[in-house]
C-alpha cells in the first residue's frame, strides 16, 4: 500500500489545525505557510475532510477551519479514508459477503489478504489525532530551532 500525497499532506493538515486552532480558526494560508503546501491543494483536501464530518468552516473576516470533533476521536484511519478511500492494499472478491470469486471456497490466500488488511485498518484506527499533536509538540519543544513551536 502507498499513500497518495492526498493521505500525507492531509495528514499533516490536520495534525496542524489541530495544533493550532485553539481558540480561533486556522486560516488555509497559515497552514500552507507552516507545512509548505500549496492553498489550492489544501482547499481541496480540506473540502474532503469537511464532507467527511472531520473539519467545519468557519466564513468571513477570521474565519478558517476548526475540528468538528475532538481530536481524541479521530484516528489516522478516518482522515486516511476520508482522503484515500479503502486503505486495503489487496482487493480480493473472495472476501466479500456476496462472493464474486470463483475460486473463494478452495482459496487459502484469502486469509493472508484479510489479515494484511485488518491488521493496516487496526493500526491507522488506533493512532489518534490528540497523539500525533503531542508527539509533534514533544519533538518541537526538543528542535533546537524554536521557530515551529507553538509556544
């Protein structure tokens, strides 16, 4: 499986919303500025990760984005998804309720497919939005160089 840079940078974008929209939303134009990703991508991004329920906007003269859940409720998995679609790197139709594969019954490789893909959707699911942004503050406030610290 290879994440598109869709899940990369849209990862990125949240984990910086997430830092950052404390009180306030965060402009597109300040997250492209801290993460160096163009605002037209962003829009893009950001408009998948609204229809899917994970960000709001906000109009206006100090508007932006803002989480629409706490970021203790949301995983990898569900920015992932909402940006990438399946995460399962093997589709195999002897897995589906409905069949679709003529061989399913007599398939011993179906097994190995659905415990690489349980296994890719457990790990992206228990990651949290609210670990990453500790993990990042813990690496800025060690950087000798302050300047991305939120503080």
């Amino acid at each position: 499986m290879k994440l598109s840079t869709k899940g990369r940078y849209g990862l990125r974008a949240l984990i910086d919303l997430a830092q950052y929209s404390g009180e306030a939303p965060v402009s597109i134009t300040s997250i492209s500025a801290r993460q160096d990703i163009s605002e037209r991508y962003l829009e893009q991004l950001m408009a998948m990760l609204k229809k899917a329920g994970l960000v709001s906007s906000v109009r206006g003269a100090g508007g932006g984005y803002i989480l629409a859940k706490d970021m203790r409720e949301i995983s990898v998995g569900d920015i992932l998804r909402a940006l990438e679609g399946s995460l399962e790197p093997v589709e195999c139709p002897g897995l589906e309720p409905d069949g679709g594969c003529k061989a399913a019954d007599s398939c011993v490789t179906k097994y190995v497919w659905k415990r690489i893909n349980d296994s890719i959707n457990r790990t992206v699911d228990e990651i949290m939005l609210d670990q990453l942004v500790e993990e990042s503050r813990k690496k800025c406030c060690t950087d000798i160089d302050h300047r991305t610290c939120k503080n």
